[in-house]
C-alpha cells in the first residue's frame, strides 16, 4: 500500500482536523448571520465584520453526487480501483457540500460498496478513519 | 470596447501526440505564423496576452520574433478559463490605446509532456486539500461528480453526451490537420468505450496533443487594411461566479449553475448579436458534459435543457446550432482551448473546413466549471 495522500494542516483546517481526531465534524459558521461556511476560511462571506467561528454539526447528511475513477490513477489510488468518491450535502444546509468515500463499515476500503448499489439522496452518517496521526478523514456510512 | 478590435491573423503549428520541438519554438512559430497570415511585420507588436500556465514569457517571445517596444502585456489564469480572455484583453488594450498590434497565444505539450494532476504542485492547492485525499483527483472525476448530479436532476443520459461526442468528432473527420481525421466514431464505439470517471468514458474526454496557436489583433481601422478579412471583437465577457471554485465548484449554492451563466451575462449585457442570432459556435469542450451546461449557460435553451438541444442532430453542420467545427478539443487538439478561438474566425473569414452558410457570428467560449471568459466574433 502505498502513502496515503495527506492534505496539508494550516490555519484555516487545524480545527477542522482538530474535531475529526475527536470523532467530530466541525464546519464553520458566520458570527453573525449564523451561516455555515465550507471550505474554512479567515473571514465570514456573509458578513465583512464577522469572524468564522468553529461550531460542530451531527454528521449526517445525504449523497448529492457520486463518482467512480478508473485508471490512470495516482498509485495510492489505483491500486482501490475502481473505488467510488460522494459528494455529501450536510443535513444542517444541503449546500455545504463534502467531498469523502461511502464505506461498509467504519474504517472499511473505500472499494468495498457495489457502486451499483450507491444512490443520490440516500442518507448517511459520518465516521472517521485514522490515516496519520494527525489526520483522521471522515468518510460516510449509510444511515 | 464593442468591434474596436479585430482578429486579421491566426497561425498554428501541427498538432500530434508529440513534437519534437520545445514549447517555445512551437510558440514563436505560431506567432510568426499568424502575423505572416495578418500581413503584420513583428517588429511592430507592442502587445502580449496569454495563459498565466504558458511556459514561454513575453520576453522570451519578443526577443525571438524581434518585437518592438512592448506597451500591453497580461496573462489570464485559470487554465481552460483563459482562452477568450487573451483575446478580450487585448481587444480592450486596442481599444484604449495602450498597444497598437496584439498577439495572443497558447504552446503546450500535453500530449507528450505530464499530467497537471499528477504533479506535487497540484496536489493540495486550496480546494484540493478538500477533494484530492479522498480520490477525487483529475480534472475528469471533478467534472463527472457535477455531470451524474446534472443526469440526476435533469434526466440527461449518456446518449445525450455521445451526441456531443459524435457531432465533435464527426467535424473533425472533415479536417486534416485533426488528430481524429481519420478516426471514425460510432454510438457502438462511444458505449463501449472503456470508463475513466464514471459516468463519464474515454470519449467523454478531450486529446492529449502537442501544438500551439497564435492569433494577432489591431483596431477597426487598421484591420480594414490587413491581408485577411477582419474577425471583429463584437462582445467579450468573464465570469468568476459568487462562491465559486475552480473545477471543484461544489460550494455556491447551485454547482450545475457555473461561471458560464456569469460570463454570459457580462458578454450579451455589451451585445446587439444575442443567442438566436448565432448560428456557429465554439464552445470549449475538454469533457462532453461542458458542452449542455455550456448551451444553458450563454442561452440557447432554457437550464435542464442543454441535454435535450443535442439531440436530433443540433449541434452538427445543418443543425440549430453546429459547434466545434474543426474538431474541439474532443477531435482536433486540445491546447487549452485556443483552437476553438483561430476556428470561430476561420467561420467569420468562411475558410472552415465545415463552413456553417452566412456564418456572420461565431461564439467562443473558455471553460465552464473555471473562472472562465467568452467572446462573440463577427464579419
């Protein structure tokens, strides 16, 4: 297996890193209007002189999209495919919109679930697969 | 800036898997091409416009076609997005005077050069850090997660994209110098075709071509002496929509909604020729699903609908709307676009190879799902 594919932890994601080590998805949410905010950024777009502010959602959602790559692929990847990618839209405001995998099981291959079986609008929940100590990506299960 | 300027000269080298000339040369020699084509001397160049991803600066390409004083020079991001944009700016510069004698210009080896995607500085810009760690990598799994939600939504199938496909490739066919002139495409062929992102196969996706374009603009007034006849600048736009992102656009409230739809309105906002009246089209297609979004974004059928519109034969010679004349990036090269751009002025000049009867306007879009930009060209 070769080295999972890290995203970079900076300023504007450590606390969203931060929450998935907890077992939590945070997203950001405008001081002001109470909008939610993705991806996470220094400033609020709904309001010049609001500051984001961290706030956790419950983690479900429903499958706004999905697709299923076959190679050529990067080699941490072609080695799962075909293995599907969701896009997932957050019961909280159906256009924050997160991109992970739909998986059998908590910690299971992105590569196990019949990309037959996937459906646009089936509901799901969040779980967390530790890939690096600092890391921990959320991935979806069927709710 | 409406027809102050216009295209009087367009050059391109070959096109092939690969070249063997570095991208620079192919730069300069399209360049010099296309001024030889305008009847424009170098040395009279004082304006620059290209991509912010081409590798051969203005410097370099002034010192090597012997340019003069240089007084206009810009580069457009955004990869695909740009095409038009070079155009447009230059277009501009004419018109407010800061140059007098504008080269626009795109070299690429794509074809046997890397893969953007598979390269570290890709790997984690802003958006990607928030898309690539969970496998969705390539330009081609972005575009195929909004064109399952555009299937999902709207009933558009894949016979509808192997209408695009067929039409672009079938254009292509009539062309000599495409690298599909001699690859026929049938239905048979397109759903047989093995995956790459699912829902979207290998026909779905344009060329990987070595090439360059170049083409050399001046105002109304100078043009009306140049060799050629004048494509006129009639309209130009941009668009970077509110909350969008590039190729990733899956955080604004309507994703299936993109850059397209902003653009347009921008370039029929300064136009008297609007969607009816365009009867030739050059609409950037590096996927298939980016030609209906593209049809509903600048106006030739209703959102939902751009699925629809290619069928019957729409979108080939004789249809409502033929585009993509000389192939497209699907058929004849794929070099960012900028091939899309010397075609819609061979339609104006009524030198393609798939000429569309009294072609008196050509649109020419950049790509939609990037900040992207469009021109409308005219006799």
């Amino acid at each position: 297996m070769s080295e999972p594919l890290l995203p970079p932890v900076d300023a504007d994601s450590a606390p969203f890193w931060e929450g998935a080590r907890n077992g939590e998805l945070r997203i950001q949410r405008c001081a002001v209007t109470g909008r939610l905010i993705f991806p996470p950024r220094p400033m609020s777009p709904w309001d010049p002189h609001a500051e984001p502010v961290w706030t956790a959602v419950s983690g479900r959602g429903a499958i706004w999209s999905f697709v299923v790559p076959h190679p050529p692929l990067l080699p941490q990847f072609a080695e799962l495919a075909p293995y599907n990618v969701i896009v997932v839209a957050l019961d909280e405001d159906p256009t924050i919109r997160l991109v992970g995998n739909l998986v059998a099981r908590a910690g299971g291959p992105i590569d196990e679930v019949d990309p037959a079986t996937i459906e646009i609008g089936a509901a799901v929940r969040v779980v967390f697969e530790p890939v690096s100590d600092a890391i921990h990506l959320p991935r979806w299960v069927l709710a | 800036m409406k027809d102050a300027a216009a295209i009087v000269g367009i050059g391109e080298t070959a096109f092939a898997r690969k070249l063997d000339a570095p991208e620079k040369t192919l730069a300069v020699r399209a360049i010099l091409a296309a001024l030889d084509d305008a009847g424009v001397s170098p040395s009279e160049v004082d304006g620059f416009a290209s991509y912010t991803m081409e590798a051969t600066d203005e410097v370099e390409v002034a010192k090597n076609i012997g340019a003069g004083d240089v007084t206009f020079f810009s580069q457009v991001g955004y990869g695909g997005g740009a095409g038009p944009a070079t155009v447009g700016q230059l277009a501009m510069a004419i018109a407010a005077g800061q140059c007098r004698v504008g080269v626009a210009w795109r070299s690429r080896k794509r074809g046997s050069g890397a893969r953007p995607w598979a390269g570290a500085s890709q790997a984690f810009s802003a958006p990607a850090r928030w898309t690539r760690p969970w496998g969705l990598l390539r330009p081609v799994d972005e575009i195929a997660m909004l064109t399952r939600r555009y299937m999902h939504e709207y009933g558009a199938t894949r016979d509808h994209l192997a209408n695009v496909a067929i039409a672009v490739r079938t254009m292509a066919n009539h062309n000599p110098r495409a690298l599909m002139y001699e690859r026929r495409l049938t239905r048979e062929d397109y759903m047989a075709a093995r995956w790459i992102s699912e829902p979207l196969c290998l026909f779905d996706n344009c060329l990987e071509t070595d090439g360059a374009l170049a083409c050399v603009l001046v105002s109304a007034e100078r043009a009306r002496d140049c060799r050629q006849p004048p494509a006129y600048v009639h309209a130009f736009g941009q668009g970077l929509p509110r909350q969008s992102h590039t190729m990733v656009n899956y955080w604004c409230e309507d994703p299936l909604t993109g850059p397209a739809w902003t653009c347009s309105r921008q370039l029929y906002r300064r136009s008297d020729i609007k969607p009816h009246d365009i009867p030739v089209a050059q609409l950037y297609d590096a996927f298939t699903p980016l030609i209906p979004l593209s049809l509903e974004g600048y106006g030739f059928c209703a959102k939902g609908e751009g699925a629809a519109f290619t069928e019957g034969g729409a979108l080939e010679i004789g249809g409502r709307l033929p585009i993509n004349t000389s192939g497209g990036g699907l058929s004849e090269a794929y070099v960012h676009g900028f091939n899309l751009i010397n075609e819609g002025v061979r339609q104006i000049r009524g030198t393609s190879v798939n000429p569309v009867r009294d072609a008196d306007a050509c649109l020419v879009t950049a790509g939609e799902g990037v900040p992207t930009s469009a021109l409308i060209l005219r006799k």
